[in-house]
C-alpha cells in the first residue's frame, strides 16, 4: 500500500485494490471474491518496482468497512445501516472523489475537534487527509470512508476483525492507532502521521539503496515483525508500500487490512490456505494453496530487501501469470554487484520450503548485519539521495573508529608555547569570575548568560583592537537595520525566495568542550574543531586539504598525509569528530542545492565562537555567517553577510527544509511572525556580545 506521508490500513474491497483470491482461482484467471478483481489483473513493468500492479504514482487505501463509536460493533447499527442505504443511491455510482469531509471533524464522544488538512491520497472509496487535534495541536492521518458504501455485513466484520488486531499493537516500529469514530456521513480512522512517506518513494527517488541503508532499515522491519509475531498476529502484506517512515526515518510498519489472528486461521488448527497478499511479495505456499503461517512474511521480508537492493522485486515480470509462475518455480537472480552475505541471506529468505527459511532472530545474527556497517541513524536527505559513508569498508571504518576513539581518549592537547596564562573557557577566552560585578547595566540576558556568551563569542580581544569588530558589528548592522524596517511592515507572509544562492551552514555539531572543543560539520561535508585555546584546524568535504589557525590567526595548509607531529594529535581529534557525527548525527538541514556552490570556496569556513543558551545554539562562522540553532522545535536561520550590499537570511524550518530569501526583499515587504521573532533573537544576541566586546578594548 503507498500513501504520501500517512497509514491507510484499509481491508482492500469492493472493486479496488483486494488480494484475496478464492480457493479455486488461478493467478491467470485473477478472479477475486466478492468480485475483487480489478487490482490483481493490472499489468506491471519490469523494474518499475509496482506494487500489486500499481505504480509509484497510484497511491491508494483500501476502502472496507472502518471505524466506529464505542466499539467496532458499533460501526454501524441496524439503524445507521437503514439511514445510510437512503444515501447509497444517489452514491453508488460514484468514486472516492465525491467523499464530503467538512473542513472541521467533530467526535462528539470524546469532544474533540479535528481539521481537516491537506489531502494525502485516496483507493478505493476511502480518502485520507491531514487531521490536527485543535485542543493538543498534534497531526494525524486521517482515513474518512462515508458511511453508504458500508451496506454489508461482511464489510462489517472485515472492519471489526482490522481493528481488533491493529488498535491494541504499540511497538516503535508499527503504526500507531490513536482512536476511530463516525459523523452522519462519514467513519474516520485516526493514525499515526509519518511525514517521511514510505520506502516506496524513496525507492521512486533513488533506484536503489546502499547496503548500509538496508541493513538500518531491516532491522527495524525484523524488530517490528518480531514483536507482530509474538502477539499472534500474521500481517501477509509485508511490503515496501506498507513501511512508513517517521520524521527521524524510524520504519513503521502499517496496513493490517489482511492480517490475521494465528490462533484464529483456521477452526481446525490448519493452516490458512486464503491467497491474499500483494503479487509480487506473496510466498509459494500461498500461491499453492498448501496453507500459510509467519514463515509467509519472512518471505516478503526477503522480497522487500531485494527491492530495496536491486532496485525492483525478485519475481516482478511483464504479466501477473509470469511472476506467479516464477514464484512457484523460484525462479530469479541477484545482480554481482550485491555483495555476498547480502545474496546469501536474500538466498535464505527465498527458500521455496517454508520450514526452511531463517526465524527472524536468525535473520539478524546473519553475516549481512554482523560484518557490515550498521548506521545508527539516518539523515532525511536519504528520501532522495545517497549517503555518505566514509569507508568503502565497513569493517576497516569499524575498526579505525574504535581505534581513533581509544586513541583520542588519551590525547592531552597542550596549548602553544606563545599562549596566555590567563584561564580559559571551552572557546578559549578569559573566564569572568564568577563574583565579578555586572557592568552591562540592564539586559537581555541573565548573568549567568551574559558570563557564558562573554567566554565563549569573544576569544581574541587582542585582534579587536585593530579590526574593530568587523563581521559581527557588520551582522549586527545589517540586523539592526532589518528588524528597525519591517517592524513597520503589517505583513504576515514571506517575499518570494531566491533561487541559485545558497548560504554556508552548520548541519551537525558536537559539544565536547569539556576536554578538546567544538566540532561541526558545514553543508558542503567539510568538517572543523574549534579548540579551547582558540586554534582551528578544518578538513576539506573531499578530504585532500587540511587547514591549520593559530592563536594569532595565521593559517597553514596541509595534506593529510604531510600533517607536522605537532598537529598530529589535533588531526586525530578532528577525524574523530567527523566520524562520529557522520555516524550518530542527522543533517541539521537540506543540502540539495548546498554543496556544489560550497566546494567552489578556496578557503574552508571556519568557527569564529559560539554559545549554548536554553534556547538555541548561537554560531559565528568566518564567512559572515551566524547561524541559530532554536532547541525548542529545531527550526534554524541563518544570516550570511559576504555581500554586504545584498545579505541573505535563511529560514530552515521543522521539516529541515531551507527556503532563502533576499534579506533587503524581507525589509521592504516584511516577513512572517517565526522569521521576524528569530531576526529579533539573533538580534538580541550581537547585541550583547558587541558590548562584552567594548569593554575588553
């Protein structure tokens, strides 16, 4: 099942979408019961990894009988089911297209007030839209079904068993379901959001996925099917199309529509011998009517990692009797370039024999996850583009991290012999102490604050006497300037954003201060460390330059391999970081249109100072940079003033998407309330580190 960004879990019916095929059916002759024909006679492309002979483009939920008030029994009574055949005339020719959903969804048990946001996808005769809870503000998935096409009592019970097995399931990895219920004219099913869509879009975006990105992503499907399993329950329509993705592209896995009770498939203790299921994920046993049970799903569990590795699934071919016939005689290949554990393991998953397939805990302990580099966290960039990993070998990367880290561990960094003897804070400048009176007068900021940004934004007091606080009182102008002209401004929307400029920024940054400094990584992948006693050293995105700051900003320029000893343990620090934040920490933002215009720079941006506060993480790169880091809803800006005569501020909001805009534009037609009130924060800040700063001249 595909849907942008949402659970349709649907019992496919009625002419749309089902898999159920009768006992006595063939895959050639595709006669579904109840008539439910129509999806299994499509035809499929080769290597366009369709799903149940849907494209990427055909996003559907099934439309069976949903929802209800009090209990799934209570979907709809004998009398609702009178009132509602009053509607079915007039309804019946029509598709999903003429659903009415009011623009507020009102359940009158539970008082809250849904509205209904935008559009998500529609199959069948169900339609699903973005619900927000008015009274918590959180965004569901709603799927809204109207209540004239549930006229039959197998409808009923179809409903009722979906949400028997869906409702009481919380684990990480299964789609939540949050609440159901009825209005006049329609049933609505609430879930769990997944902003990310599925892994059958972000197979449309990248053709294939690196083995890395596959082991992530199986581990969570194997965790997910794991703890299915373990409560009874059968999915039989595991599928790329049913593993959402969450904001933090955590795997969700949805659609409960042919699930099925295990202590429940058959009254006899047999095995089920229904064929349902997508086609080109159902497992022979299905096919062959010989009774199905869990070893079912760790076959579309093999099929899902193929696709996600080759590209398409292992059976797909041009006709829907190809592939069943392919299925039965497990015929497929598996491209050399796979790696070996990887085709060994989809080899295992395949295996024609049911009672020969891994148990998903074999699954995990296999060598495709043991030798291989197992990512902790993938970044949302992933949607549509390829990662960057370091190592060609996972191995070799595993064993110089951890190398790198013991190494690091005993490093003592020793401050150079021209630096000062006066205490120094985690930035490298002189630490107030902590007694010492306020001379700021009245501000913004606490003491606490005030001694904190003093520490950390002014280290070399030295250099200011002769550059006069160039960049910053430059930012703070150009500010100062902004806010004065569009506090006047009554608008509440954004100008038109320019295209073909991007702005340098931080997308990932570790606080380690505590014992060598700050590190961070820019958009274009170069890497940096801002030291306690003020040196930098910066590591170019394709790894070939080095650049080395003292103290008394003289820069040196290096090879990775011509590093002097003296560097060495400052090198090794820096690789340490890069690798740690390549592998724990997600890209604080979106980086398609970033790096092309960052690598054209001679020179690697680099940490002039920076300060946590309780709400954000304030930096000052040399470019002209400064950038906000908001803790509260992770949202960013930053404001570039390379150009004096032409600033740009960009806004990089909650879904880590950066839009750009001419800072002179936002002055002359103003801007939204969250741009104008984080102009105002930064604003706030330069101020006071611009008058920390003049009292050290």
């Amino acid at each position: 099942m595909t849907s942008l960004g949402c659970v349709l879990s649907v019992q496919q019916q009625n002419y749309h979408h089902s898999h159920h095929l009768t006992p006595n059916s063939s895959p050639k002759t595709e006669s579904l019961t109840v008539s439910r024909s129509r999806s299994l006679s499509r035809r499929s492309t080769p290597n366009s990894l369709t799903e149940g002979g849907r494209s990427y483009d055909g996003i559907r939920a099934g439309g069976s009988a949903d929802s209800g008030c009090v209990t799934p029994n209570e979907i709809l009574s004998g009398s609702d089911l009178a009132r509602d055949k009053s509607h079915s005339a007039k309804l019946q020719a029509n598709n999903n297209n003429t659903i009415e959903v009011p623009e507020y969804v009102i359940d009158r048990q539970t008082k809250i007030t849904y509205l209904k946001g935008k559009f998500l996808g529609k199959g069948g005769f169900a339609r699903v839209h973005e619900l927000t809870d008015l009274t918590s503000n959180r965004t569901y998935a709603g799927k809204i079904i109207p209540r004239s096409r549930l006229t039959t009592s197998d409808q009923r019970k179809k409903l009722y068993r979906e949400i028997e097995i869906h409702e009481p399931l919380s684990h990480k990895h299964v789609v939540r379901f949050h609440h159901f219920f009825k209005d006049e004219m329609n049933v609505y099913i609430v879930l769990e959001y997944c902003p990310r869509k599925s892994l059958v879009h972000v197979l449309k975006n990248r053709k294939v996925l690196t083995e890395p990105e596959v082991r992530f992503f199986m581990a969570q499907l194997v965790d997910g099917v794991k703890y299915i399993h373990s409560q009874g329950v059968m999915h039989r329509d595991l599928k790329l199309g049913n593993m959402f993705l969450s904001d933090n592209m955590q795997v969700k896995i949805g659609d409960f529509g042919l699930a099925a009770k295990a202590h429940n498939i058959n009254h006899d203790g047999s095995k089920k011998i229904t064929v349902c299921g997508t086609p080109n994920y159902i497992a022979p046993e299905v096919l062959m009517l010989k009774g199905h049970g869990f070893e079912a799903d760790v076959w579309a569990i093999g099929c899902i990692m193929y696709a996600m590795l080759v590209g398409c699934p292992p059976f797909e071919t041009s006709s829907l009797s190809d592939t069943y016939e392919r299925i039965t005689n497990n015929v497929y290949s598996i491209p050399e370039n796979i790696s070996e554990p990887a085709q060994e393991l989809i080899q295992w998953l395949l295996r024609p024999r049911p009672q020969d397939r891994p148990t998903l805990d074999q699954i995990l302990q296999h060598d495709f996850f043991t030798s291989g580099y197992n990512p902790r966290q993938l970044s949302s960039t992933c949607c549509y583009s390829a990662p960057r990993f370091y190592s060609k070998s996972p191995d070799r990367e595993k064993d110089a991290t951890n190398k790198l880290t013991a190494m690091v561990a005993n490093i003592n960094i020793d401050p150079p012999p021209q630096g000062t003897k006066t205490p120094r804070s985690p930035a490298g400048s002189p630490v107030l102490k902590p007694n010492s009176p306020n001379r700021l007068g009245k501000s913004s900021f606490p003491q606490a604050f005030r001694q904190r940004i003093h520490s950390v934004l002014c280290p070399d007091t030295a250099g200011l006497k002769k550059n006069k606080m160039g960049t910053t009182m430059l930012l703070h102008r150009t500010l100062s300037k902004a806010v004065e002209q569009i506090s006047d401004l009554a608008s509440e929307v954004n100008p038109v954003p320019v295209s073909g400029v991007c702005v340098p920024f931080v997308t990932k940054w570790i606080d380690y201060s505590n014992k060598y400094g700050f590190g961070f990584q820019l958009s274009d992948h170069s890497v940096g460390v801002l030291f306690n006693d003020t040196t930098r050293i910066s590591y170019s995105s394709n790894r070939q330059r080095v650049e080395y700051h003292e103290i008394s900003g003289k820069m040196s320029v290096f090879t990775p391999g011509s590093i002097p000893p003296a560097l060495e343990d400052r090198f090794n620090v820096l690789k340490y970081f890069a690798n740690y934040m390549e592998e724990n920490l997600n890209e604080g933002g979106d980086l398609e249109q970033q790096q092309e215009a960052m690598r054209r720079k001679q020179c690697i941006p680099f940490m002039k100072r920076w300060v946590r506060t309780n709400q954000a993480i304030v930096m000052q790169l040399s470019c002209s940079t400064i950038q906000v880091n908001f803790l509260s809803d992770h949202t960013k800006m930053v404001v570039n003033c390379e150009r004096p005569s032409d600033p740009l501020l960009m806004y990089i909001n909650e879904d880590r998407k950066g839009t750009t805009y001419a800072l002179n534009e936002l002055s002359r037609v103003g801007c939204s309330p969250a741009i104008r009130s984080r102009i105002q924060y930064a604003l706030n800040t330069l101020q006071d580190l611009i008058k920390m700063q003049q009292q050290q001249i």
